[in-house]
C-alpha cells in the first residue's frame, strides 16, 4: 500500500483512509524536521529530498503513479511537512538561548 498507487483514492471511504495515514506520516515528517534539520531554510530542501526519493521508490516498486488522486495526496503532505516543519523549526530557532547564572 505504501508504494503503489492502486489503493489511494479520495473517492472512497479506504481512499480516504489511507490519505489520512499519508497526511498524518507528513506531519510526523515535519515534527522530525524539527528535530533533525532545527534551521527553517533546510526544511524545503529536505521536504522535497524525501517526496523525490518516495517517488523514485514507487516507480522502481511498481511503475509511475498514474491516478492524479496519488499526486494531490502527496503534493500536499509535502505542502503540509514544510509549512509545519518551518514553522516548528523557526520556533525552535527564535527560542531563548539559557544561560549560566554566576
């Protein structure tokens, strides 16, 4: 299910299962953004790093994924994990940094 096409579809209620787990895995995504990457300009290039070696995956797995519900549903995680991941990690960024009292 991870690396083909076949089962997503937002016009049934499995579809939509299985978009949510997808969208949900995004989200993850970008909270181990924060923890990894911690600068916010990095989080694009990674996004975009992750959802190239995902598709790659699925054409070596099972051909290029040819229904258009399976780019919208990732297109938009990938949308979804930098926004959130920027806005994780600049948070993190703007934080206060502690400091030994003498």
């Amino acid at each position: 299910r991870i690396f083909t096409d076949t089962y997503l579809s937002i016009w049934s209620w499995t579809g939509w299962i299985d978009s949510s787990a997808i969208l949900i895995s995004y989200v993850f995504g970008s909270l181990l953004l924060a923890l990894i990457v911690e600068k916010s300009k990095k989080c694009l290039d990674f996004s975009v790093t992750l959802f190239l070696i995902h598709l790659f995956s699925c054409i070596w797995y099972a051909g290029m994924p040819s229904q258009l519900d399976w780019w919208i549903v990732h297109i938009l995680g990938t949308i979804l994990m930098i926004l959130v991941g920027e806005y994780l990690c600049s948070l993190k960024e703007l934080s206060d940094i502690p400091l030994l009292e003498l």
